[in-house]
C-alpha cells in the first residue's frame, strides 16, 4: 500500500512537472524566433509592467457574472446565453462567505464545455427516450427512432443515439422563435431548450461542479487591481489562461474579468503609439510567427466527419481547426468548438448526424446567415504581413485565430492565436511570479 501511495504521488509530481516545463518551453520558443531588437523587447516589456489593471477597462456593464457551482449546468447554461458570454468563474457554495479567493472560486467553466458534455453523454440520455419525451418535444415517434448522433470517440450501437429527442424538438422551437440569424439564436437559445433537454436526466441533475474539471476547463487564478498588465498578459500568453479575474485582497467579489480578445482588442485601440507602432509594423515572420511548422498544425479535411473535427479539438486541447480540401490541402474553411452551438440549434443536422461531414456542417450553418448560404471565407493572412494587420483583423473579426497561408496555393503553413498575440509584447522578468498571492504561479496552476 505503501508503494501505491509513493507511486501516485509520483505520478502526480511528474504530471505538474510536465505542466511546468510546457509553460516555459513555450515561452522559451517564443522569445528565441523573435527577431526584434532586445531593447525594443524590453522597451515593451517595462512598459506593460507600468500599467495597473485598475486601468483596464470594465466588462460591459461592470458586473462580473458568477455561476454557482450548485446549479445545474442547464441553468448555467441559460445564463451564459442570457447574458452573452462564454464564460464565468464558478463561486463554491460551500465557501460563499469566504473572503479567501482560493476557497470561494472553484475555476472557470466555458459554455462549449457544457454542450460538449452534453453531446459526450447523449448515449447515456438516449435510454430516457419515450413517446411522451418525442411529443412533449414537438417530435412524433416515428422521427424519434430517426434522430441521432455518434458520441465523440464512440463506438458500437449506444452511439447510435442522439442529443434526445427532446433537443431537437427544443431546437425547432428556437429556430422558429428568432428567424435566421443563427449567430444570435445560438446564444440566446429559447425556452423550450432548458425546460425539456436540460431537465430531463441525467442532465436535470447534473451539476456545473461535476464537470467542472472536464475539457476547457481553466483553474481560477487572479490578479488584483494594483497588479501590472505584464501580470495578466503572462497569464494570457505562457501560462495558457483564457481570462484573468480581477479581485480586491481580502474582498470575496470579483471587479473584473479580462480575457484574450478583450487584450488584444485593447492592443487595437493603442494604434498611433509609438510603443506599439515600432513592433506592429513588423512583418509577423520577424516575430517568428507562426510558432509552429506546417506538418505541427491539426487540421480537418472537408469529407471528415463532423465528430471527427470536435474529437481533434478535444485530444489537442485546441479551439478550432482549419477545413481543407482536396489532394492540395487547400483551406476552406474554419471549425471551432463555439460552432458546436449550432448542432442545437438546427434539427436537420441531426437526421444524418452519423454521416454528417464537416462540408456538409459548415454548409448548413452558412444557410442560417442572411448571406444566401454563402460560406464565411477563412480569415487568413501571409508570412509577410504585418503584425498590426493581424491585431486589426483578430478584433475587428472578432475572432481567436487567424491562418497563415502560402501564396495562391492557399495552403496553410500556420495558426496565430489571441495567445501568440499577446507573447510577441513581452518577456517574462526573472522571479517575476515567484511570490504571487503568497505562492509562484505554477503553484496555484497546479492545485
């Protein structure tokens, strides 16, 4: 018993140690391609560490929404749609007094964690099947037996079952209560989703606590108002964080969420700096952009799966893939894990879901949009643009990554993420984190 023990605390310690050392080779990767000077690097690096967080702009509104992790993740999840966002920290109920940050907030959860729980756990739902649930659905018995959809990475006759009945009939229901515009519908799913799926089980007792931890999942780890702007865009960058909560020592409430986008929109805004202007008319190849070769990018091809595609962002812990086609790898589209909102929202996905390819799945989504079904072309640019062209575009798009593409060939060579963004301003200072809140930052990334 002994050894077991030992063992297991070994792997344990051999885990975060892993952890540690992706953090920093990342990073290490990053500061060695860069080819700007090293005083204009530390020129920028000195700059952001000036910067109080206090100075950043609110999130709209100014409240911090907070999901309790008590609640259930239908309930979570209408109100992440309800209040368009993605993600919220999650406040322990058992510790809601608590005015110690590291026993009141339990993490972070995302709104693609839950519909992927949802989809991972479909074959389970499958069995409450009824004629009751399909009429109570708006769906009769006979398209009941029809509808389904194969659980990411399984396999055998349980995958043959879908998202319920009960989901697409909920799914029509919204459909036809907000039009066309899928973008909108898709955050603000109607009613009828959270009274049927979502309360019936096993997702009625299913708690955001209980999947907390599963994929993109972020630990909950602070800055507070008087921190410098290096601190969050570190976290954003090496250390792998989405967002940055901002909370007063000794205060239970958060003052503050900062994410990625809002970063590198912020970044958008400062054109016209000389600070920011020496770095971002650099092509981004001199910024070593993208960090990556080409045979490293996971991509899709356009007659895979749609399952397939969303596996590939599960195993490689990514957001999104690019679509290509054909025997040139050309690029034709893009697939991310928000996309999976949609297989909710139209029900004709799911009468084929089994073969539904990612062509035919980003065809379906584009006839949703006002455009007459034309597909989004992928936002893409080339080694030799500059890094402000791709600031401008990552905001002004509202998008998490954009694709490096060779010339006319439109092969892609690359991805440059909101992350990669944010590290071509900075360097990491020596012990910079190594008393963060009482503790280094690796420690509260791996508690």
């Amino acid at each position: 018993m002994v050894e077991v023990r030992e063992m297991a605390a070994k792997t344990k310690q051999d885990s975060k140690s892993g952890k540690d050392e992706r953090y920093d080779a990342y990073f290490d990767m990053v500061q060695s391609r860069k080819k700007v000077p090293c005083a204009l690097q530390e020129k920028l690096t000195s700059a952001f560490a000036k910067i109080p967080v206090s100075s950043f702009p609110k999130v709209p509104g100014g409240k911090v929404i907070e999901i309790q992790a008590d609640m259930s993740i239908g309930d979570a999840l209408k109100v992440l749609s309800e209040t368009n966002i993605l993600s919220a920290p999650v406040v322990n109920p058992d510790a809601s007094d608590s005015k110690d940050w590291r026993n009141r907030y339990l993490g972070i959860v995302d709104y693609s964690a839950i519909v992927l729980y949802v989809m991972q756990t479909a074959e389970i739902a499958a069995v409450t099947l009824s004629a009751t649930s399909a009429a109570a659905a708006g769906v009769g018995t006979a398209a009941a037996g029809t509808i389904g959809a194969l659980a990411l990475g399984a396999t055998g006759p349980l995958a043959v079952a879908g998202l319920t009945v009960a989901a697409v009939g909920a799914a029509v229901a919204a459909d036809r209560g907000m039009g066309k515009d899928a973008a909108t519908a898709a955050d603000k799913l109607g009613n009828d989703f959270y009274k049927v799926i979502l309360h019936e089980e096993p997702f009625k007792s299913t708690t955001v606590r209980s999947i907390l931890k599963s994929y993109r999942w972020v630990p909950f780890v602070p800055v507070a108002p008087d921190s410098s702007m290096l601190s969050v865009m570190l976290l954003l960058s090496k250390y792998r964080l989405r967002n940055v909560p901002v909370i007063e020592l000794g205060s239970p409430c958060i003052n503050n969420f900062i994410t990625q986008s809002a970063v590198v929109h912020g970044l958008q805004e400062c054109r016209g700096r000389d600070w920011l202007d020496c770095i971002a008319a650099h092509p981004i190849s001199d910024l070593g952009l993208p960090f990556m070769s080409p045979d490293q990018v996971v991509s899709v091809r356009d007659n895979e799966l749609v399952l397939e595609a969303f596996k590939k962002m599960k195993e490689n812990q990514i957001g999104g893939l690019p679509v290509v086609e054909g025997e040139s790898m050309k690029i034709f589209g893009n697939i991310s894990i928000r996309d999976i909102r949609f297989l909710l929202l139209k029900p004709e996905l799911f009468t084929s879901f089994r073969e539904l390819t990612v062509k035919d799945f980003i065809k379906a989504v584009a006839s949703t949009t006002e455009d007459n079904g034309k597909i989004v072309t992928p936002i893409t640019c080339q080694s030799s643009s500059t890094l402000g062209t791709v600031i401008d575009t990552l905001a002004s798009r509202a998008v998490h990554r954009i694709y490096v593409v060779s010339g006319e060939g439109k092969q892609v060579l690359g991805v440059v993420t909101l992350r990669d963004v944010i590290s071509c301003f900075i360097t990491e200072p020596p012990n910079f984190f190594d008393d963060y809140f009482g503790f280094t930052v690796k420690e509260i990334l791996s508690r």
